[in-house]
C-alpha cells in the first residue's frame, strides 16, 4: 500500500496518510485509516478514482461523517472528501446552484437571508449537501426531495451527467444514489420558494431552541439512530425498554433524547454499536417492531 500512496504523490495528488477517523465523524470515534484526499477538481477526482479502481484499492466518499460509524479496526481505504466543491450560485428569485461540500446547515442559513423557504428543516443536520442528498436527510416532515430540482453525478464510467428529481427516486430517508454509490454528487440545484426573511429565520430559531432542549447536542453524535417506524417513534420505543441512560463503556442511550446515542466519556466504536443492537433488539423482542438502523457501518466486516 506505501507504493501506492507514493504513486498518487507522483501524480500530484495530496493525500494526509494514516489519519485518526475519529477526527472525521460526528460521533468522535474510530480507528485509522490509509489516507485521505481532497480532490481539488472533478478532473482531479476523475483521476484518482481511476487510479484506485485500477489498483483495487478501496474508497469512501465522506461528507461531514455525521451518519457513519466506522470500527475500531484499522481501514485500508481511501477516504475521499469534496470539501473543495463548495461553490455557491444564487440563480433568479429562487433557485441555488451549490458544490457537494457545501455545509446543509450553512446553506440553509444563506437561504433565510435571501428570504428563501423550504430549507429551514435542514437547520440542525451537520452533513454536507452531497451526503444529505444521498441520504435524503429530513426533518419536520420535509426532506432533500422536496427542495432538490437536479443533482450533477459522476457516474461510474466517468461522465458528468444530470440527473433530475424523479430520476433521484427520493423516498424516506434514502435515494437513488444512496442505492448506486458508484454515482457521486457533484452539486445540486435547489428550487425554493420566496419568503419572508424574519419569518424564516424565527422559524429556524425556534428550533434551535427546540433542539437545545430536546437533544444532547453537548456531546458527539450521529442524531438520531433509529428511523421512525411508520406511526410511532424510536425514541418513545427505546425509552419504553427502560433503555434511557443505558451504558456501555464510553457511550450512552441519551437521557434527554433515547434516539440518541451520545460519546459522553471517551467512547469507542464497539461500545456505540453495542448499544445500537441493544436498542434495536430490546424493541424487536417487546414490540415485534424491526427499527432500521440510520447510521452507515463502515469497516465491521
């Protein structure tokens, strides 16, 4: 593998070698991994893709890693970030142009100034607009599906190509690209509708206001574990187990929020984990109810 990664430093690729996965995820945990790339360009990223294909090398693109759990155990992949495709476009009264790295959070706060509505559901998920768009993450009963128009791709024999809404296939919480991760999100065009400014941003108070009192956001996490079963909740589930302020090790099922599972005192992986099969069999054995997982295993094999 050290030839390979001196290879890619030949072709004038930057790679950070043997970085610490915690660093890179939301929940604050993980082991090592080979490398890290931040493609410049879509050439660019054309090239290393090429390359590691060609060399069997294993690759994840990674957004903000606030849905990923990876293990402990060393990864002998590359790790791919877009944070340079973060380029920003407001396009006629109502539409936005935005790169894959562009942080959700932050465009949805850009939308408010310009009094633009329909992203205010998206104002406490901290991925990027490609990793958002791939998990087609909601909110408020709104999602990436109602407010994408478009997403460039490249697909996996390398042509950049457009793929509109429909073709998307967004249902809860997945997506087209989420079922061919050989596609990678490039940018996005967002149709929004016109709004009133302060209207907006009182809105987006409020529910930062909200969250504060209802989630743990003063500890690492990935937000909620669980997606909601059709007409019930995962955290009422969980917490109905007895399972609030379960633990093991570092990790804890949230005492404010049992959707959550928090890195409350230097947690590892295998403690997060534990807990998600915890809280996922208890419900299963009391409720018959098969809660499926939001959170990506990554590097469990």
């Amino acid at each position: 593998m050290k030839k390979s990664i001196e290879q890619l430093t030949k072709m004038d690729i930057k790679i950070y070698e043997d970085v610490d996965l915690s660093k890179y995820t939301t929940y604050k945990v993980g082991g090592k991994c080979l490398g890290i790339v931040y493609p410049r360009d879509i050439n660019e990223l054309i090239k290393l893709l090429k390359y590691l294909r060609s060399n069997s090398i294993k690759y994840k693109i990674l957004g903000n890693g606030s849905n990923l759990l990876f293990s402990s155990k060393y990864y002998d992949g590359i790790l791919i970030k877009l944070s340079f495709f973060d380029d920003i476009e407001f396009i006629g009264k109502n539409k936005i142009r935005v790169g894959a790295g562009y942080s959700l959070i932050k465009l949805c706060l850009m939308a408010a100034k310009k009094g633009l509505t329909g992203l205010e559901f998206a104002s406490g998920i901290p991925g990027t607009v490609g990793g958002a768009i791939f998990m087609n993450a909601g909110a408020y009963k709104s999602d990436m599906g109602y407010v994408v128009k478009s997403v460039k791709v490249l697909t996996p024999d390398f042509q950049v190509i457009n793929l509109e809404n429909r073709e998307l296939d967004f249902h809860y919480r997945s997506s087209f690209l989420q079922r061919h991760p050989d596609y990678i999100c490039l940018e996005a065009l967002f149709e929004l509708k016109l709004g009133k400014k302060e209207a907006i941003e009182e809105v987006i108070r409020e529910r930062r206001e909200r969250r504060v009192i209802s989630q743990p956001l003063e500890y690492p996490s990935a937000g909620s574990v669980f997606r909601n079963p059709e007409g019930n909740y995962a955290g009422k589930l969980i917490e109905e187990c007895g399972l609030k302020g379960k633990r093991k090790g570092g990790a804890m099922i949230s005492e404010k929020h049992a959707n959550f599972i928090i890195n409350y005192k230097n947690a590892t992986s295998e403690d997060i984990k534990y807990l998600i099969d915890l809280a996922h069999d208890k419900v299963l054995k009391k409720y018959n109810i098969d809660m499926k997982i939001e959170q990506e295993f990554v590097n469990w094999e």
